[in-house]
C-alpha cells in the first residue's frame, strides 16, 4: 500500500472514532435513566427526558476529549448531567484498556457525584495506585465532558 492510501484510511479511521453515537437505551438505564428519551442538542450532548419530563443532559467525552488516553488508548465516558447542573453518575464506555486494571480505575467514577459541573471540571482526583494511566484516561475524559 501507498503512503497515501494508509492516511486517507488512518483520517477516515480518525474522523468516524470522533464521533459520538447517541447513548443507547442500555447506557441511559445504566446511568439510572430507565426509559428515557434523547434529543440531540449539538455533537456528543444529548437532553434527556423520562415520561415526557426534563431530567437534564447526557455528555459524551468522544468529540470533547482529544488526545485524552488511558493505557491503550481513548477511555471515554458518559456523564449525566441532571437538572440542576449536577453529576448524578459517570459511567466508562467500551475501550481496550485491560479490564483488571481498568475495573479499578472505575472506581474513581463516584467522584464527582454530587458536584455541580464547573465543580467537578476543577475537581483534584488522584489516580488510582496499580491502575494510573487508566485513571488518567478516565480523569481527562471526565473533565473534558463536564467543562462543555
């Protein structure tokens, strides 16, 4: 293969892992949004309602996170944020890091609960020992999403 061909492949590559698909009904339930409706607001942000009430917005890291990794690449993330602008729960989306280390890096994902974003953006969160650059991926990819 030609040199040209291998970066038209790797800029189709880049520009589709770029994009954030809408939070599946399985994603909402995990993030406590049990038969929920989605309405896109812009790329990687979607209001979210349940029973036709507004409960706030889900934020995906994807479009928001850049060159955020974790150990063996992009650690993205969903973030629910509910109505008063706080994060009611984080949950990891799939990635390759290695799933023993990773699991405890999720740990980490509570964190936040609770803080309005601007807090969370700010928050100081120390990595997790044994577990460090998958908690990094994670920290990055959680302020990524709550700084928008």
């Amino acid at each position: 293969m030609n040199n040209r061909i291998i970066l038209l492949i790797a800029a189709f590559v880049r520009a589709v892992m770029s994009f954030a698909q809408a939070p599946t009904s399985r994603q909402l339930a995990r993030l406590g949004l049990r038969n929920a409706t989605t309405s896109a607001v812009r790329e990687g942000i979607w209001k979210v309602s349940v029973d036709g009430k507004a409960k706030g917005h889900v934020v995906s890291s994807v479009p928001f996170a850049g060159n955020i990794r974790g150990f063996k690449g992009a650690t993205p993330v969903l973030v629910y944020i509910n109505g008063a602008k706080k994060v009611e729960k984080i949950i990891a989306l799939p990635n390759q890091d290695t799933p023993e280390y990773f699991s405890h890096a999720e740990d980490l994902l509570p964190v936040w609960k609770g803080l309005k974003s601007s807090a969370a953006a700010k928050k100081k969160v120390d990595a997790v020992s044994g577990a460090t650059y998958s908690s990094k991926g994670i920290i990055g990819n959680v302020r990524a999403a709550v700084e928008i």
